[in-house]
C-alpha cells in the first residue's frame, strides 16, 4: 500500500486510515463502509493535521 496512487478502502469505518493516506500527494482514495453510522463517524470527525 505504501507506493500505490488508488487506494480503496474495503470496511474503512470512520475514515481514519484515508485521512492518514491522504498526507502523500497524487492519490486517489475511496473508502465503502456497510454501516450506516460510519460515514456519519468521518463527517464529524476533524481533518488531520500535519
């Protein structure tokens, strides 16, 4: 996962390891959660800082 552009992330509940992946430039992220709560979860949860 380290050198890829296009990450999808299968389960990715509230989205932290996108917003971790989405510090290296030029990738492509998608994430699909089955729970109806997660991405409620990664609306409110703040963007990461550098």
């Amino acid at each position: 996962m380290a050198g890829s552009r296009r990450v999808l992330d299968l389960g990715c509940g509230d989205g932290l390891r996108l917003d971790l992946l989405a510090r290296t430039e030029g990738r492509r992220l998608a994430g699909v959660d089955l729970s109806g709560e997660s991405p409620a979860l990664a609306r409110r949860r703040p963007a990461p800082t550098e």
